[in-house]
C-alpha cells in the first residue's frame, strides 16, 4: 500500500490545514485490503484509520483527510500497510511558516 500526502507547502501559523492522504492499492476484497493507514505530525501519531474484512476501505484507491491548525513547522508522515504485502514504506511532507 502507498500513500501520498498533500497539503499546502507553506501557510502562515494559526492557520487550519487541510491534510489528504491518497492510498493507492491493487485489491480491495475480504482477503486483500488495505487494513491500516497512519498521520504523524512532528514525530506524533495522531490519526489512524483502521480497516479489516467487515469494514473495508471505500475502494482500491482512496482519500482520507485529517485537519491540524498549523503552530509551527509541519513534518508530516504517512503509512500504509496492505494485510498480505505490508507497505512500501512512509511517505513525508513539509509544511512551511511563513510572515
């Protein structure tokens, strides 16, 4: 499973930030899904979705979106992990302060 993140590259402080994670995946079925994706902001997790046979992802490829008030530099990482072929590994993102 591989994630993208997108955000805005710079936002001044106080500002409310809008967060999408895009998931890509080949499968989405009882046997073959997605079954976990993470948000950490500076280092800390602070949003994981989770997913399992009953209550699978809205499709192969989906969007999930986090909002977080920006108060200082931003170093996003996002994960996904598929239930059989684990993750390609976080995906990371910067988001910058500005006057």
């Amino acid at each position: 499973t591989k994630v993208e993140i997108k955000a805005p590259s710079e936002v001044k402080a106080g500002t409310e930030v809008t967060i999408t994670l895009n998931v890509f995946h080949k499968g989405n079925s009882k046997g073959h899904h997605t079954d976990w994706v993470y948000l950490k902001i500076n280092g800390k997790e602070v949003k994981r979705w989770t997913y399992d046979k009953n209550a699978l992802p809205s499709g192969e490829n989906f969007s999930v979106e986090y909002k977080f008030v920006a108060g200082e530099e931003l170093k996003l990482e996002a994960e996904g992990h598929c239930n059989i072929h684990g993750t390609t590994g976080p995906a990371n993102f910067t988001v910058k302060l500005t006057q």
